[in-house]
C-alpha cells in the first residue's frame, strides 16, 4: 500500500492594500502627464511664462523690494489654476463622457481611489508652479539694486491656489457630474474675487484674507518688518483647504473608514486654525511701529558716511547709500561756491501712520541741509531725487524749496539734470504733465515745486548744451545765481541763454 504524501499550503499574506495604492499611484502619473499636456494648462503656463519674463526685469524699474516682490509670484498662478480646475474637472468626467465607467467595476480601483488618484494628478501642475514663483523671486533678487527680504509664506500662495483649484476641481466632478459645472464655478470664481463680490472686510485684516490671494497693496515699498501681514497662517489655511476639498472628493467618490473620516477632521482643523488667526486685528506693536517711523525715522536708522555726506537708511536700504551718493556728487559736482563740498543729510523717510495703502505726501523737512529720499528708485525717483538735492543746495532747506519761483528755478533744474544719461527724457519725467515745454509741477520726494514756462525754456536750451561749458558759467557767478529774488532773465543773461519773452509770474 503506497501512501500518498500531500504539502500543506502555506498561507499567504495578501497585499491587495498594498498593490491597490501603487495603482493609485501608477494613475496618478498617467493623470498627471495627461493634465500637464491638456490644452488649457498648455495655455496657462505659456501665459505665465511670458508674463514673468515681460514683466519681472522691469519690477519697480529694476531696484525691487523683495518684501513686496514675493506678493507679485501671487496673482498670474490663479490663471494657472483656473485651467488646472477645468483639466482635473474633465479628466474625472472622461469616462462618464466615453461611457466607460461600467467597465471600472471590473478593476481593482474602486471610484474612491481613482478620486484619490486624480487629486493627486494636481500635484505636478502646483509643483511647476512652484518652479515659475521660485524663477520670479530668483529673478528679483539677483537684481544688483534689490533690498529687504521676502517671505516663503508668500511665495507659497501661488502654487497652494493652484492646488486648491485643482482640488476644487475634482470634487465638483463627483457632486456635479457636468461638463458646463466648471465654467460656471469659474464664472463664480470671477465673479468673487475679481468682481469685488468676496467680502473684504475692514482695514488691512478681516475676511478679505479667506480669498486665495489678498492684494492689500502698500503705495510705497516699506521695511517688511511694518508690513505684519498673517502669511504663514494664510498659507496654513490655504494648505488645509485644499486638503480639506481633496478629502471630500474622495468621501464624495464613495469613500469611507475611520482614517479617512480623521484626515477630513484634522484637515478642517488646519483650516480652521490658519482661517481664523489670520483675520485677527492688526497688533498694536505693528501700529506702534508704524508711528515711529513714520514720526521719528532717525530712531529707527542706521546712518553712514560717504565723502562728506551722512545718508540714512532703514536697516534693509542701507546698502542703496552708494547709488544716492552718486547722484549727490554728481550735483555738487556742477554746483559753485560752499554748495560744492556743502556736507548733506541724505535721510530716508515715509508716512504708514494711515495704512499700508495710504499715500500720504512727506512734509518737507526745515533741517538745514537735509535731503529727504523715499524708499522707491529707478525711474522717476532719479530725477526726483536730483532735483530734491539741487534744491536744497540751492536753497538751503527742503521748506524754503517748496516755495521757490523765481530764477533759481533754473539753476536748480540744470544741476538737476545736466548729469543725467538723458536730460530731456528725465525732465518729461520729473515734471507731472509729462511735457517739456509751459509751466508745470516738478516732482519731489517731498512738496513739488513750480516751473514757469519761461524756465522751462530756458533750461530746454541749456540742457542742449554741453554740460562743462555751462558748469563753467555756473560756478563762476554762483553767488548770483542762487541769490533770492533773481529773475529768470538774470539767470539766462549769465548762463548765456536766451531770456525770456515776458517776466515770471512772480517775480
């Protein structure tokens, strides 16, 4: 009798958990690739692309803050995101358009995990997001003018909007199964935050600070340390929300379980948490502050010496005292008399006692010798600043400036100008009406100053002349021509141009 011998089968662990996410996982990639190449992402990120290199060389006319360039990464990804909530939107739909989903059952993905693996498709798009905020900022901060610091708080809303639109997208999918949903949703969405229909709330805090990107614009760039805005709780909150819409796709996918009903939880908790601090009320520290700058700048500077001029800084423009040196030697260099080693007090002031966006003027200073300078430059602040600096050599003092009319006005404009690459382009800029010829407004760090349409003619000729000849004339009868009361024909008379046809308003 032969006995027949039989193995045991050896139990086996299954690991269909296991190779069910690596599905996930596999989906998420062909999702992901598929939304990336989609037409309206194509389109989206070309834009942007563009858009960041049009626009980011020229930012604040190449001298950025950096506490307000990383607030510009935010606004053009809400673009981004809008095609990546069309393209997510689409792709959940694509098998109830193709009437393919009956064959799903027949898978190892029940809807909840293919859910789960479209909301992870939005992923990629945000990280490519994160690629252009970074290239922006990047670009910023290699400026040879750049000063402050940014925030990574800040540089975080871009590619969180995009995420969160893409999560939006997918959950619209399993509530609304619609193709015309996501445009309207958008629609909505336009409707809200560009439309004015979202809350905004009062003062610098309050519900504005639900929307995805809070455009609370400063008018001037400030020290980032008196901006004060929530951006780590609002990146939070941006950060849980779209977790949270994530969540509830796939819960609206079908599916269940103690972790994922945890995981919805503490997602509405990080929600929650960075939603309500960031609408806190401004501290009274940040206010405080803002008082004292704003009042007494010296005790917030730090001040340096170059050559025979002081120049004081907020901490973060210190290193611009060279580029205001420049131009300070420049004009004297032009000037006569003790104007030509005349020491100055070149302090840098602002006025944030009424809010960030408040644009209020800077009084002109009786200091002797000081010149005020903003925290902006490039551009028309160049100018501005000359003619600051002129006046006040001129003169001797911001106030006595803001007064003057009569034929200093011209010696003033020259040196202000004559150094420049392109005086006449620097005079249709520094002047309000943008013109060249008749009286206008010359702009200033502090009060502008008046200039009749005889000056303006007389200055149009000299700047069309070389500027050594006309400096030679200057500094030999500088005593006259800064003499208060001297009429523009005087001023034309001794620079050797031609005086005006009829006499100065004021004099």
């Amino acid at each position: 009798m032969t006995a027949t011998l039989e193995e045991t089968p050896v139990a086996v662990r299954s690991t269909g958990t296991r190779h069910s996410w690596a599905a996930v996982f596999a989906l998420a990639r062909f999702e992901a690739r598929r939304l990336l190449l989609s037409v309206p992402v194509l389109l989206a990120f070309a834009a942007y692309a563009a858009w960041i290199v049009w626009q980011t060389p020229d930012f604040e006319n190449g001298f950025p803050a950096l506490q307000d360039a990383d607030r510009a990464t935010q606004g053009t990804p809400m673009l981004v995101g809008l095609a990546v909530l069309v393209s997510a939107n689409r792709a959940v739909l694509r098998s109830r358009r193709r009437d393919t989903e009956r064959h799903f059952a027949v898978l190892v993905l029940p809807q909840s995990l293919r859910t789960a693996a479209h909301a992870l498709a939005v992923v990629p798009a945000a990280l490519l997001t994160a690629v252009g905020v970074l290239a922006q900022f990047g670009w910023a901060v290699l400026r040879p003018g750049a000063v402050g610091s940014g925030s990574p708080a800040e540089l975080l809303v871009g590619p969180l909007t995009v995420l969160l639109f893409g999560m939006l997208g997918v959950l619209l999918a399993r509530l609304v199964p619609s193709l015309i949903a996501a445009p309207m949703l958008i629609v909505l969405l336009l409707l809200m935050f560009v439309g004015g229909g979202f809350p905004a709330g009062s003062g610098e805090r309050g519900t504005r600070w639900l929307a995805p990107v809070v455009t609370v614009a400063n008018a001037k760039a400030l020290p980032s340390d008196l901006l004060d805005r929530p951006a780590a709780w609002h990146a939070l909150y941006l950060a849980g929300l779209g977790l949270t819409v994530a969540l509830l796709a796939v819960l609206a996918g079908g599916g269940r379980g103690w972790i994922l009903s945890g995981a919805v939880a503490g997602a509405v908790a990080l929600t929650l948490t960075g939603g309500v601090l960031q609408t806190g009320a401004l501290p009274a520290a940040t206010t405080a502050a803002r008082e004292r700058v704003s009042v007494s700048p010296e005790k917030e500077q730090t001040c340096v010496r170059r050559g025979t001029s002081t120049y004081c800084a907020y901490p973060e423009w210190v290193p611009r005292a060279d580029t205001w040196a420049a131009v300070v030697h420049d004009v004297q260099s032009a000037a006569g008399g003790a104007a030509r080693t005349q020491p100055l007090v070149v302090r840098q002031r602002i006025d944030v006692r009424y809010g960030l966006d408040s644009d209020a003027a800077i009084q002109p200073s009786a200091n002797p010798h000081q010149v005020s300078v903003g925290t902006g430059w490039g551009g028309n602040r160049v100018p501005e600043f000359s003619a600051a600096v002129a006046a006040v050599l001129v003169t001797g003092d911001e106030k006595a400036a803001g007064s003057l009319c009569d034929g200093r006005m011209v010696t003033v404009m020259w040196l202000a100008l004559s150094h420049l690459p392109d005086p006449m382009t620097s005079l249709r800029n520094v002047r309000l009406d943008d013109s060249v010829t008749g009286s206008a407004i010359v702009l200033s760090p502090t009060d502008p100053m008046d200039m009749t349409a005889g000056q303006t003619d007389v200055v149009r000729e000299l700047l069309g002349r070389p500027a050594t000849a006309v400096a030679a004339r200057v500094q030999a009868h500088w005593a006259e021509l800064t003499a208060p009361k001297v009429t523009t024909a005087r001023v034309a008379e001794l620079l050797g141009a031609t005086a005006p046809k009829a006499a100065d308003k004021c004099e």
